[in-house]
C-alpha cells in the first residue's frame, strides 16, 4: 500500500511541476498578446510576418480556395470517399491538391510547424482541448491537418473561428474527411479504435508536407509544439520517425509479455506521440518478412494487415511496430517525458527523464481525463479545457 501511495504522490509532484512551466508558458504569451494588440492600435506593424489565416479556416473546396479579389481557384467540385481517395485525384480536383497548388501554399511553409489528428465519434471537446494547449505554449506559426467524420467538420471550424483573432493569428487549419484505400476500407476503418489506422495513410494523403507530428486526440503540450519539432534535427539519415517506447520498465510490459507478432526493441513503441519525416517516409524501401523485396510505405500496409490481423491487438500501433521491428534503423526514439502516460506512474514512477526534467507532453489513454483514476491527469486537462482566452491564466486555472 505504501508503494502505491509514494507513486501517487510522485504523480502529483510531476503534475505541480508541470502545470506551473504551462502557467508561466500562458502568462508569456498572454503577454505578447497584449503587446501585439497594443502596436496594432499605434498603427505600429508587427515583427510578425503572418496574416490572420482566415481564408485558410475552410474546408478544401469552393469556399476554402478564394482568391483575395473573390474569384474561385481552377478546381472542379469532386467528392473524396474511401473509393476515390485523395492520392487518386486528379490535379485539378477540390481538395488537398488544389489547396496546395493554390496561391495560399506558401502559408505552408517550412516556419510554421505541422501538426496532425484523427477525430471520430465523440472526441470533438478532446481534440479541441489539445490544440488549445499546442497554440497556448508555441512561439512559432502552427498549420492544423484535422482528419474528422463529416459531422464534426462544421463543429471543428466553428469552435477554431471562434477563438480570438489575435489567438488566430498563430496557426491555419485545414480539415479534411476520413479516406482510406478501397480495398478494405471499413476494415482499416474498424481495425482499433474508429478511423485510428488514418494516420497510416497520412504521408499518402499529405503529399506536399515533408515532415509531420501525429499526436492522438488525448494528448496536451505542455511545452511549445516547436521543442519536439526540434527532434527532427537529431535525425541521422536513416532516420524516418520518431517515437517513445511503449514501456520503460520491461517487468510491466505488455508487448514483451503478450504481443504474438514481432514489436520494436525490448517493450515496444507507443504510437500516440509521433514526429515523421514523410518525403522519406514515401521514398523509402522497407525490409519486411513476407517478400524477398523492400517494399515502399503504400505497398507495405495492405500485405502486413492481412498476415497479422489476426494477431494484433492495437491495431495500426502494432503495424508501426512491426515494420520497424525489420528496419530498426529508421526509428529515432525520444524519451518517455515526450510521451508521458498513467503506465509511467501507476506502478510506481518508471520514467526517469519526467522525474528529472518534468513531462513535455501527457498522454491521458485509456479516458483518465474523464474519470477518477488518475486525478492528477484529470486536474491538468480541466485546467486547460476549462481556460478562456483572456482570462488571468493563474487566477482561472488554479481556480479549476
């Protein structure tokens, strides 16, 4: 009982530390804002080169690629579905294609850091709590690739325009549908938790971004979106992703003590958090154990599907640890504190980075922002769901 009672207490004190860093982070920005409000009202221009990006807060289509006189960008109207996907347009097709070949694509460019989720069902009030942190705590311009069922569309762009104008200024957004290949599309639909295998498919549909951070609906920063943005630079050239190990301590590992299908390293490697190099992600050829041949990113998924499907039980996270179980290699691996989950601290504490540094990012799997089982989990993700901008961040967050 002592042992359980010592790693909550750890939790907590990680958790204080933490959320202290994110109030001083919000008090900052705050501040800025109050700044660049001023210099606007003395007509004074600021050091920041960016627009608002309203024209980029719509969907792709008609009424997402206006030019600023009011004329429509060349796209003709054509619906995106699992069997018409959006690698199989054609380039004049309203889309991803077009947008980026609209005069708004240098928007995208490499200043602003990209970052990517995947929302079905009921993760709208989630996935909009966790860009609210990525956008609190970062310093440079963020661009927002949002994969969401149809009906949240309308919710996620109306919450996103909602936001103060001055808040808006730091990142774009685009959303788009869910789209996988034909062949068996509900089967990747359904093969974890609803639409998680998107992210497999993310350098197919995202072709002109070169790198990209993946993060789960369930995730907050709590540090700027730019420091593990940074990781990118410690790649070697082999190199294609990054990702935390699924456990640190192996005795409580599930992947050692349970998979039936090969995983990286000793624990495995916990997808919810990760960096991509996609051009390389979609260049490379990867060793696999069905052909005698490499195999390239889109060749590779459909045939390790039907060989593990019935072995695997986290799904797309299982395929990312098997392809890099044969090209290990091409994984970058960061520390747990970029990753930072209940295992690390429910058996007592076992992520030494987070006890040295604190935790940069928290992943809340497994519902603990919505439950009792994790209070110190819960107390963060409150705290910032609850946030109105322009409120004291000190006096508002610890009030919560």
């Amino acid at each position: 009982m002592r042992c359980y009672l010592q790693a909550f207490l750890l939790c907590l004190v990680f958790t204080f530390f933490s959320m202290l860093y994110v109030f001083s982070q919000l008090a900052d920005t705050l501040e800025e804002d109050r700044d660049s409000r001023r210099l606007k009202e003395q007509g004074i221009p600021q050091r920041s080169g960016h627009d608002t990006g309203q024209l980029l807060r719509k969907m792709p289509g008609l009424e997402g690629l206006r030019h600023r006189d009011g004329e429509v960008d060349r796209c003709i109207s054509q619906s995106v579905s699992y069997w018409n996907p959006y690698w199989r347009l054609p380039a004049d097709v309203c889309g991803v294609n077009c947008f980026l070949e609209s005069p708004l694509r240098g928007r995208s460019g490499s200043g602003r850091s990209h970052l990517a989720v995947v929302a079905c069902g009921p993760r709208l009030e989630e996935t909009l709590t966790m860009l609210k942190s990525a956008v609190l705590l970062s310093k440079k311009p963020l661009h927002f690739h949002i994969f969401a069922e149809d009906d949240l569309h309308d919710s996620f762009r109306n919450a996103l325009d909602s936001w103060p104008t001055i808040v808006q200024t730091k990142f774009d957004f685009t959303i788009y549908p869910i789209t996988f290949p034909s062949e068996n599309a509900k089967e990747w639909k359904k093969l974890f938790k609803p639409c998680a295998s998107q992210r497999l498919f993310l350098p197919l549909i995202l072709t002109e971004v070169d790198s990209l951070i993946y993060v789960d609906t369930d995730i907050l920063f709590l540090q700027p979106v730019e420091d593990i943005w940074s990781l990118l630079s410690k790649f070697n050239s082999s190199h294609l992703a990054a990702m935390a190990p699924e456990h640190e301590e192996p005795r409580i590992g599930w992947y050692n003590r349970f998979a039936r299908h090969p995983y990286y390293g000793k624990t495995g490697i916990n997808s919810g958090v990760m960096l991509m190099n996609m051009t390389r992600l979609r260049e490379h050829f990867f060793k696999n154990d069905m052909t005698a041949v490499a195999l390239k990113w889109e060749e590779i998924l459909m045939p390790l599907l039907q060989k593990y499907k019935l072995n695997i039980t986290w799904g797309d996270q299982d395929l990312l640890n098997i392809i890099f179980n044969q090209n290990p290699e091409s994984l970058y691996v960061f520390p747990c504190q970029w990753n930072y989950r209940p295992d690390h601290c429910i058996y007592g504490s076992n992520c030494e980075q987070a006890e040295q540094e604190g935790v940069f990012i928290l992943h809340g799997n497994r519902g603990v922002y919505h439950d009792d089982k994790q209070p110190a989990f819960r107390a963060v993700y409150e705290a910032i769901h609850k946030y109105q901008f322009g409120e004291n961040m000190e006096t508002t967050c610890w009030s919560h």
